[in-house]
C-alpha cells in the first residue's frame, strides 16, 4: 500500500487504510452534495465504506462487522485527516 496510511479499529480489529484517492474522494463529495440531508451517521458511515474497499486486512463482509458509535467516530476522524478533509488537531495527542 503506497502512500500516506493510519490504523483504525473496527470491532475490536485493527485494519490499515490509505489516505482516499481521487476516485473515492468524489464519491465522498457526491453523497455529502446529494441534497438529500442524510444524517450525520450516514455521511460517516458512507466514509468509512469507501475507505476501507483497500484496507488491509481486507473485510471480507463490511455489512456484517459490529464496530461500536465510538470506533466509527474515531475512524470517521482519522481517514478525514489522514485524507485532507478535515485540518489536523493543532496539538495531536501523544500515540
């Protein structure tokens, strides 16, 4: 896997995913712009779908994993940072 990654954790497993690329960035963009007002939680979990088709270890079955609200959040906020959505914390929290 080529470029910039972070580790998120999903149900208790630990999968590495890459910064989005072009391709799934417009897909992001196009869910956000729909103008359909979904909710907050869909536009996070739409995120986490298209962020982690190149994950590593591959999940197999992405409809069947059980990660908690928490999980999703903090996976909602790493792959936007690590993708240039969102500016990085001023002063990230010592790993």
């Amino acid at each position: 896997m080529a470029g910039k990654t972070a580790t998120i954790t999903l149900a208790g497993e630990k999968y590495v995913v890459p910064a989005l690329n072009v391709g799934q960035i417009e897909r992001f963009m196009d869910v956000i712009g729909n103008g359909t007002g979904a909710a907050r939680g869909r536009l996070a979990m739409a995120l986490l779908r298209i962020a982690v088709e190149r994950a590593e270890p591959k999940i197999e079955a992405f409809d069947d994993i059980e990660p908690s609200l928490p999980e999703i959040q903090a996976a909602g906020e790493v792959i936007s940072e690590l993708s240039g959505l969102q500016k990085p914390d001023a002063n990230p929290p010592p790993e």
